[in-house]
C-alpha cells in the first residue's frame, strides 16, 4: 500500500530530477573555439592574392556556433580586409570529420594601389560582405582539427573611374587550424 508520504517523496524527487536536467549544459555549450586559414583568394580586382582568415565561434551548443570572421589580404597591390558575423552549423561524422557550412553578414574594405605614373590606379572602396562556405575538418585531437575552407564572397567593391569592372564575387580556398571544445 503506498502512502501519502511516499507519493510526495516520489513527486519531489521527480521535480528534483526535471530541474537538475534543465541546468545541465552540453558539454560544448557556453565553450569558445579559433581558427586561423591561409591560402587563395581568386576572382578579386588584382586577380589572385595571398588571403588570411581568422574566426572566432561562441558554441551555442555541439553543433552551432557564431561569431565575428576576417578574411585579410596583406600582400601585393591589394589590401583588403572583410569582417562579418558569422553563423556555422557543426556536422560531427563518427569518424573524425567534421563538415561545416556557415554564412554571415558584414563589411568589406578594398584598397588598390598599382602603378607609377599617370596610369597609376590608388582607389579604395567599403561595400557589404556576404560570406558563404563549407569547411572539411579533421579531428586530431578532441580540441585541435586540421581544415580546408571553401569561400564564396559576395560584395560590390567598386574601384571606378580607375578600374571599369565592378568586382561582385570572390572564392577564397584556405587551409588551417582549429581549437575548439
């Protein structure tokens, strides 16, 4: 025969129960990861430069994470520099791979400075950002994973008079790290 004050003692340790459950965090949320790429950046108004790419991702929980993104293009007669927030969902494979896409918003800042002369071109152009991609991780370790990064870059730097061509659309192609949860 069971008892009130069973009954309560089950019901109390049920709601006790439900609400530890609902403060657990996954292991990964409230966690920060970095990445830092090298590599291409084809179809830019210079043709193709030397890139650097750099993120920082905020895990909302194991499989989404956003934050700020750079692409930097140091070297040669273009500087450019693109900064979004981005947003990336985490595919986790069993075996070690990880496939990332992400997208996001931001600025794009390009500056040419090419020639001597009077034929020399020095413009400079700010324009909205839009970074779509897929990155391919490997993981090494539970925290460090090996990358390659594929980037499509819309935006609207225009360098006119100096330069006919508006240039709409980059592909960036990186390889890197990344320290994550």
């Amino acid at each position: 025969m069971v008892t009130r004050y069973s009954r309560r003692a089950v019901a109390f340790l049920c709601a006790a129960l439900v609400s530890v459950c609902l403060h657990i965090r996954p292991a990964h949320a409230g966690s920060w990861g970095f990445g830092s790429d090298l590599g291409l950046m084809t179809g830019t108004v210079n043709d193709t430069v030397f890139n650097l790419g750099f993120h920082l991702d905020y895990y909302a929980d194991r499989n989404f994470s956003f934050g700020p993104m750079m692409q930097i293009t140091p070297t040669g007669d273009l500087f450019q520099i693109a900064l979004a927030g981005v947003g990336k969902y985490h595919v986790r494979l069993s075996n070690g791979l990880n496939i990332v896409p992400f997208t996001g918003i931001g600025l794009i800042h390009a500056s040419l400075d090419k020639g001597t002369g009077p034929s020399r071109i020095d413009r400079n152009d700010t324009s909205w950002y839009i970074p779509i991609g897929v990155s391919l991780e490997y993981q090494v370790v539970h925290n460090i994973a090996l990358a390659t990064t594929l980037i499509v870059n819309l935006h609207d730097i225009n360098l006119s008079p100096s330069l006919p061509e508006h240039d709409h659309t980059s592909v960036s192609l990186l390889f890197g790290f990344r320290w994550g949860p």
